[in-house]
C-alpha cells in the first residue's frame, strides 16, 4: 500500500471514530474529509505521551512516514509543536511545558460544533497554532470572514504557509489575543483554543450583541471548563460550561508553580503541623469535583499526589499547604504555612459539591461583565462563590 492509501484509510478510521463518539456531524464531517490535516503538521512533532526515560518522543516524518501518519490522524491526540515557548521538535525527544501543538480531531471537532458559526459569518479564533482548526473554520465561512490570531512569529510563519499551501486564505496576524481585536470587529464568533484564566473583556468588546465566545476556561485545580457565552446588548456575556477539556495556557499565564515551591522551601521548617478531621468524599478522584472546587474557592490551588497527599496554595502566594490521608480514613496530617486556612476551604468546597448533588460541570455557568466574572450555578441568580451565595 502506497503512503497516499494508507494516509486515507488512516483518516477514514478517524473519521469513523469521531461518528461513532457523536463528534461529526453536518458540514463538519464534509470539511474533515476535505481539510488535509497532514498538511498542517510538521514533519517533526512530539508525541504527547511521556517515554520511560521522562521525555516525549518524536514522530519523524522522514524517519518513519507511516507512524507520523497514524499520529498525525489519531483521533484522541494533540501533536505537540513547541516546549517552553521555544523548543522545536528538532531538538530531539524532550521534556517541557507543551506550548503549541496541533489540537486532537476529538477536541477540534466538538469545539467547532460547539461554536455552531453560520456559513459566512465572521470569526476571530485565538491561537492559530498549526492553522488547522482555521482551515476548518474557512471551510465553513469562508477565508475571508476568518481572522487567526497567534502570538508566536514562528508558529504564525508555519501557519501561514500551510494554509496558503493548502488553498486557504484567511487573515493570520502576529499578536497578543487577549489584548485587541484584529480588524473586522466586531465578530459573530470568538474562539479560543488556549485556556484563559479570565475572559478578556476585549473578547466581548469585539463581539456583535448576540455573537457567541467560546473558550476553555482555566481553572486553579487542573481540568478547564469549556465555556459558550453569549454577548448582550448591554455589554455583558453568560452561557453555561459545556465540557470539561484540558488547554494549554495562553502565554503569560503559566502556573505559578515554581513561586509557590520557592515559598514552600522558604517555609518548609517553621510550617505548624496538626492533625485535622476532615472528609473529602471522591472529590481528589473526580474532575467535576475539581472543577467545582475551583468555583467555589477560585483562590485555591489544589492537586492531589497519587498517595492522596494533597498540595494546595493560594494564588495570591501567601499561603501553602501539604495534606496527607491518615490511616482511619477520617482525617489529615495538614502541614501549614500564612494566613489562609487552605485545608479548611478543601474540605468547605468538598462539602459544598456533596449538599449541591454532585453537580458536574454543564450545570455551572459564567457571566462576564466589565466589572469580572461570576460563576454560577443552574442560573445567573446563584453564584457559586463562597461567600456570594
Ligand atoms: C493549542 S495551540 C492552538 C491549536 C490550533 N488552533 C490548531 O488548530 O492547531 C495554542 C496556541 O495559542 C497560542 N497562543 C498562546 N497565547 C496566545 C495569545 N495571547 N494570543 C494569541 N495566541 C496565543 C500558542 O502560541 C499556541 O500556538
């Protein structure tokens, strides 16, 4: 079987598994059997997928056609393209922060199905990354109501060649998404596809009341909430949380992780130790749980080990904690340091999300004003918040 054969029954595979999984329907089964996504990967890509040795392996084109070809339409996979805002995979296998990539069939597809754009109505997506998802987008509006934005002049440059290369004409500029909207504005739609901390007002600004803003929102506790919010004549935007997906950040907004390990050593010695009773229900082990947490305590940074040691901080770096499981099952060894009592908002939120029902995440919602967001739950009339309820 020639290269070109076993691209096609790779990407007939795919597209059967993303009917199968509910993901292609309508013009976007037709523009995935057209867009040749192999034509916006390049020939060195990382896989997502940690070796034993700690680093990510590359997929080679050159080196082996056939397996870059089954990464490149994987349908559950990102290809990655740059670490640490600089790497390039012909630095060889690698370890890094992923900050740029081709996202996987599974997350394009259900977000352009989500964004529910007509034919020829104007989009701003942030992040162009390899221009595959704007190739996308031009299938269904046309190149010329499609502006990519994308902050990395190297990323930009690829971009820009693939989807020339490939017959589409979309405006790609070189900037900062989150700070001004490029040209045209304002946009029936705005995509996002690299998750925010918040929604830039400029993001709302740039929207016709009625046009919709679909971006993964970060959170403080590891999965994003993929939120659709709709724009209102008096400046505003509200919608609910679709899915729970995982995003790279935007650049800027990387964790504050190694901050937070620097007060931790800072600290570590005159930190007090107590034993705390306290229960967490299956909230560790439950990302709807994670990201209610976030709603209700924004403020705290919590993830668990695989001991079930829970590290958690405050994201104004005032304050950590480590929790470790005692052995009855009902309470923790809280080593602590600064004003917050992070343990006791841990087990606040945990008890929040059982008397609620266990909410999962398409109850939760978000408005947006000039003012800040609220998040909610079931309507705009219940923020989430502790404190605000
Ligand atoms: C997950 S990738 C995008 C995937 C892409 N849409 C595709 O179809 O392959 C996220 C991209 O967002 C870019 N980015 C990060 N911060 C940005 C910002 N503030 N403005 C514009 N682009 C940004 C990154 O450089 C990266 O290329």
């Amino acid at each position: 079987m020639t290269d070109a054969h076993y691209r096609d029954e790779l990407k007939q595979a795919c597209a059967d598994q993303l009917t199968a999984d509910g993901h292609l329907h309508g013009w976007l089964r037709t523009a995935f059997a057209i867009v040749p996504r192999e034509a916006f990967v390049p020939d060195r890509v990382w896989w997502p997928v940690m070796g034993p040795d700690g680093t990510f392996p590359v997929r080679d084109r050159t080196a082996d056609p056939r397996a870059w070809l089954e990464a490149v339409y994987d349908p559950h996979r990102p290809l990655i393209t740059q670490m640490d805002d600089h790497l390039d995979p012909s630095a060889g296998p690698a370890a890094g922060r992923f900050s740029s990539s081709i996202s996987a069939p599974d997350i394009v597809c259900p977000m352009l199905h989500h964004l529910d754009v007509p034919g020829g109505h104007g989009v701003l997506e942030i992040g162009t990354g390899s221009g595959y998802n704007a190739a996308m987008l031009c299938e269904r509006v046309g190149s010329s109501n499609v502006i990519t934005v994308e902050i990395d002049e190297r990323i930009v440059h690829h971009a820009r060649q693939s989807l020339y290369a490939a017959g589409y004409r979309p405006h790609v500029r070189c900037g900062d998404g989150t700070r001004q909207v490029h040209g045209a504005a304002p946009f029936d739609r705005v995509i996002a596809t690299a998750s925010t901390r918040a929604i830039p007002y400029a993001w709302i600004e740039g929207t016709v009341p009625g046009g919709a803003i679909l971006a993964p929102h970060a959170t403080t506790t590891g999965p994003s909430g993929l939120v659709l919010l709709r724009v209102d004549e008096a400046g505003a935007a509200a919608g609910r949380f679709v899915e729970l997906v995982d995003f790279m950040p935007l650049r800027g907004q990387v964790s504050q992780g190694d901050a937070v390990a620097r007060l931790r050593e800072s600290t570590w010695d005159a930190a007090e130790t107590a034993t705390v009773e306290g229960d967490l229900g299956n909230l560790g082990d439950n990302r709807n749980g994670l990201f209610a947490l976030w709603a209700r305590h924004p403020t705290l940074r919590a993830a668990r080990n695989p001991e079930g040691t829970w590290w958690l901080s405050s994201t104004d770096l005032t304050s950590w904690a480590a929790a470790r499981p005692r052995p009855d099952g009902e309470s923790f060894r809280v080593k602590r340091h600064g004003p917050h009592d992070l343990f006791a908002e841990l087990a606040e939120g945990a008890e929040w999300w059982r008397v609620s029902g266990w909410p999962e995440v398409a109850r939760f919602g978000l408005t947006v004003t000039g003012e800040g967001e609220t998040v909610w739950l079931d309507s705009p009339g219940r923020p989430v918040a502790a404190g605000l309820g």
